[in-house]
C-alpha cells in the first residue's frame, strides 16, 4: 500500500537481502492517479536502497472491491477483499518465480492483523507470509519509515483501496468456515482474471 508499514517491511526484506517486487492494488476511480504516483515513488525510493530496479504490479482492483461490497456482509468485507489481495499475490508470487510474500502487518494494529483474521486470510494461499514487523508497534515502525526516508511520502493524503468501503464494524475475530459460505456468492476465479488481465506491470529505477 502507499501507508507507513509496506515500504518499511520491503526495506527489512532486503536488508536481509532479499530482492523484491511490490504489488499494488488500485481501485480506480475511487483512488486517483495521486496514489499509483505515491506508490511509485515509494518503490522508487526502495530501489535506490536495493541498488537495482524493483518490478510494480499495479493490479485493477475496483471490480473486486465492487462485488465484494455487493455480495457479501459488510463486517467481512475487509476480510473477504484481503483473501482476494493474497490469492492474486500468489498467483503473482508464482508468475514471478517468487518463493514467499512479505506483508506490513503486525499483531492487533488493526482489525485485520487479529491473529484470527491472519489464519483465516492465510488459509487460501500455500505459499509463506512473512512479517517482519509483526513484534513492532507503530512508534517504532514509523522510526524504522523516518530511518529509510519513506515517512515523508508514506503520510501523503491520497487514500488507498484499504481505507475505501470499511465497515463501520468489521468482524474481529472472523472465521475460515464463514468466510467460504460468504465467498459462495462471488465468482473467484473470473474476477481474479478479470484483475490480473488489467494489471500493469512498471520497471522502476
């Protein structure tokens, strides 16, 4: 995303050197070009660490978002529309040749990073997660942001596909069984090629 967390968790990745792509998912025209701009320049600032370019896939993530909110119970829909997030990252993970996604999560910041929401988020992939700033409270991640330089872009006001549509009370502490029943009534697999036909794919140095 374009917050705080994400480039800080990218910049831990490599400095165990590790080399990154980032995945961006874009709910035009709901977020403008101002956030894919923000993203951009934070990947930008990624491979000036890295010291080579850094591959951004900018994922069409509007019609999900969409049937999401159409379809399902409002308190799961943050839950839902990250499950959808980690099937198209690893099916980007394995386009890629890529072995394990790294997210900005940590434990409890919000209601999406319960370790109830991380299982039941997690179950639909295979391939591993990891979290680096999982032990981290937003203090020291906004240290670690201010460190690398990021701080600065990461507050910019331009709103990302994470903050549109959320519920007024989003399900803490969700279940994989009710998820799937809720899940019933989206087409998976069309809106994740719908999604993954519209990606675009940007070489920043």
């Amino acid at each position: 995303s374009g917050g705080i967390d994400s480039p800080v968790a990218g910049w831990m990745a490599m400095k165990r050197g590790v080399s990154i792509e980032a995945i961006h998912f874009h709910s035009f025209p709901f977020t403008g070009e101002k956030s894919r701009e923000k993203v951009i320049d934070l990947c930008r600032l990624l491979a000036k660490w890295h010291g080579k370019p850094v591959q951004l896939h900018v994922v069409h993530f509007t019609d999900i978002q969409m049937a999401i909110r159409a379809n399902c119970p409002e308190e799961y829909g943050i839950t839902i529309m990250r499950r959808m997030m980690f099937r198209i990252a690893a099916l980007l993970a394995s386009q890629r040749n890529a072995l394990a996604l790294y997210s900005g999560e940590c434990v409890g910041q919000v209601a999406s990073q319960t370790l109830e929401s991380m299982d039941t988020i997690n179950s639909v992939i295979d391939i591993p997660v990891l979290r680096p700033l999982v032990g981290l409270d937003k203090e020291e991640i906004i240290a670690y942001a201010q460190r690398i330089g990021s701080f600065e872009t990461s507050i910019l006001p331009y709103e990302d596909c994470c903050t549109l549509f959320l519920p007024a009370f989003p399900k803490i502490r969700p279940k994989r069984a009710e998820a799937m029943e809720m899940e019933q009534a989206l087409d998976i697999e069309g809106l994740i090629e719908q999604a993954l036909a519209k990606t675009e794919k940007i070489v920043i140095k």
